[in-house]
C-alpha cells in the first residue's frame, strides 16, 4: 500500500471513529433529556428515596434499562446499514433481541445494586426534588452512551464479557432476592422454583445466557482454524449443545420436571466434557497450555462431583464452581480461538509470497 493510500485509509477510519464516538454522546444527551423528563410526572417534584418503592433507584434502573435495549438495538442498525443493509435473518433477530436484552438487564441490576449500596451508606435519606432528576438523567445518559458504544464496537470478546457480567448479576439478583434465605442447602437450581421476581429473573437469566452462548458460538466457529474434516463443526455442536441445554434449565424449572431438569443440566456436563476430551484432535492448533486448563476444568469438576457424592461438599457448592470453570472455559476458548485465527492470517501472506517468489 502506497505512503498516501495509507494516509487516506487512516483519514476514512479516523473519520468513521469520530462519527460514530459523536453518535454515542447524542445517544447519552438523548438518554439524559428523556429520563430526566419523564422522571418530572413520575414523582411530582417531590423529594424520593435512594432505594426500595417508589425510589430513584427503582425508577433509574427501570428507566435505564429500557434505554440500553433501544440504545444498544439503535447502534446495532446504524452499523448495518453502514456495513451494506438491514436485511436479517431469523437468527440474527433473535440474537440482536438476545443481547440488547443482556444490556438492559445489566443496566437495571447494575443500578438497582449501586441504590441499595447508596441506600445502606445514607441510612434513612432522600434525594430533593431536582438532584433526583438530575442524578436520574446522568444515569440513562450514562446507560444509554455505553450501550451504544457497546453496539458499535461488538466483537467476540466484548461479547463474551456481556454474558460473563450479565450471568453474574443475574444470579446476585436472584440470591439476594430469594424468598427462602436457605436456598443453598439445596441446589443452585432451588433459586427458580417458585413464582416469585427472584424466580423468574433466575429462569429469565439462564435463558437468555444460552442464546448468547449460541450467538457466541456461531460467531467464534465462523473462522476456526481447523485441519480436521469435521473439527469445526465438532466443536460447533458441542458448544450450541451447551447453550441450548443452558437456556432449557431455565425453561424447565427442577420443580416442574426434576428428571427433564436434571437430563438437561447432565447434558451440558457431557457435552464439556467430550468437548474437552476431543478438542486436540479437533482444533490441533491450540496451544498445550489451554488443552492442560480444560483437563484441569474438567478433573476438578469430577473430583467435587465425588465429594458430593460422599457427603463432603454440598450440591450448590459443585454447581457454582462448575459452571464458573465452564463459562471461564468459553472465555478463554475464545480468546485462544481469536489468537488462533490472528497467527493464520498473519502466516497466510508470508506462505504466498514465499510460493510467489
């Protein structure tokens, strides 16, 4: 490439960069006048406590939460349209739904979280009337700016720490809201079954953590670098089959079938496992170090699996471990996959200039 094509190409990025940076802060302002408005009917000018009822906190997450779906759906579109259309497919819809809703729910548990922490440090305090619509406003602008930015920017590794993060806050959720405080001399999955919010928000957040592990994983297997015949698609079905049987778990709650329940949660076991066993022979240019972390995963999960069994460690104890080795697995599968796919495509151009010359 010539010193000036160079320089144009640099232009057109720095360009985009910058339109695209102004487009989020609009979003943010947009987000700050909107919020900060319809907070003026919701509490009448009168003063609002930090949590609970009727609080800024509650009105900030809600609001806010709305505003990271639009605000993520908005930036998503934008980008389309500039790469070429807005023509989607099914899947495509569905992971667009999948993860805007990831963001509105991160958005409304982040703040509804940061309020009981305000709430605890100011005991018995209220916001005035026009802090409130102030602090409200900064919270959407402040939503709505990062979800858009997060929009614009999506690749796999921002993807994977929207679902890591969303995961996490969702269950904090529901264990901080559960109705039974014992919950956890059961099993990690006594938290989905009743009726209640704490239920539903767990069943909600297991269902939309497997549709944005599928989205993961179409994403990820698109360009794996794999000499094996069938590698990639190997891999590609173990991982679907664990972000399917993930959102299952939240469909069929253990009290509704404990045996459906316990198969599909067994199977996303088994389908780490084959993953793990066979994953050498079928991406063999991953590195030895991430081939060790995924035996070690596994045998560590096999080793609290016979605690349990003998009484040593209780069932909610396996489960959480469990699935934080799994989905910390996918992470750094990810990540390896991605450095994978940087080395092929840096070694390409030297193979062809070495056939060349």
């Amino acid at each position: 490439m010539s010193e000036a094509a160079s320089e144009t190409f640099e232009r057109l990025i720095g360009s985009r960069g910058r339109t695209l940076e102004s487009l989020a802060l609009t979003a943010g302002i947009v987000s700050f006048a909107l919020v900060g408005a319809i907070a003026i009917p919701v509490f009448g000018l009168e003063d609002a406590p930090i949590s609970g009822p009727d609080s800024i906190g509650q009105y900030s997450a809600i609001a806010c939460g709305v505003v990271a779906i639009i605000a993520f759906v908005a930036g998503r579109l934008i980008v389309s349209a500039r790469e070429g259309g807005l023509r989607m497919r099914v899947l495509d819809v569905l992971d667009l739904a999948a993860i805007a809703l990831a963001h509105g729910a991160i958005a409304l548990l982040t703040w509804t979280l940061a309020s009981v922490l305000l709430a605890d440090a100011f005991i018995g305090a209220e916001v005035f009337a026009l802090p409130l619509l102030v602090i409200a406003g900064a919270a959407g602008a402040l939503s709505g700016y990062v979800a858009f930015s997060s929009a614009v920017i999506m690749d796999l590794s921002l993807l994977a720490v929207v679902l890591a993060v969303f995961l996490v806050e969702g269950m904090l959720a529901s264990m901080l809201t559960a109705t039974d405080p014992f919950w956890w001399q059961e099993h990690l999955s006594a938290l989905g079954m009743s009726e209640n919010v704490s239920a539903r928000a767990f069943n909600l957040t297991l269902i939309v953590a497997g549709f944005l592990v599928t989205t993961l994983v179409r994403r990820v297997t698109v360009d794996l670098p794999s000499s094996h015949p069938r590698g990639r698609r190997n891999v590609r079905i173990c991982l679907v089959l664990v972000g399917v049987l993930l959102a299952c778990v939240g469909i069929v709650p253990v009290d509704v079938s404990f045996w459906l329940h316990t198969a599909v949660a067994s199977g996303m076991a088994i389908s780490f496992f084959v993953l793990v066993i066979r994953l050498r022979t079928w991406v063999p240019g991953l590195s030895r170090t991430f081939l060790v972390i995924g035996w070690t995963f596994m045998a560590v999960i096999v080793l609290l699996a016979v605690y349990y069994a003998v009484g040593w460690y209780t069932l909610t104890a396996v489960e959480l471990v469990a699935g934080i080795l799994v989905f910390t697995w996918i992470i750094l599968f990810i990540r390896s996959v991605e450095t994978l796919g940087a080395d092929a495509g840096e070694t390409a151009p030297a193979d062809r200039d070495a056939v060349s010359g």
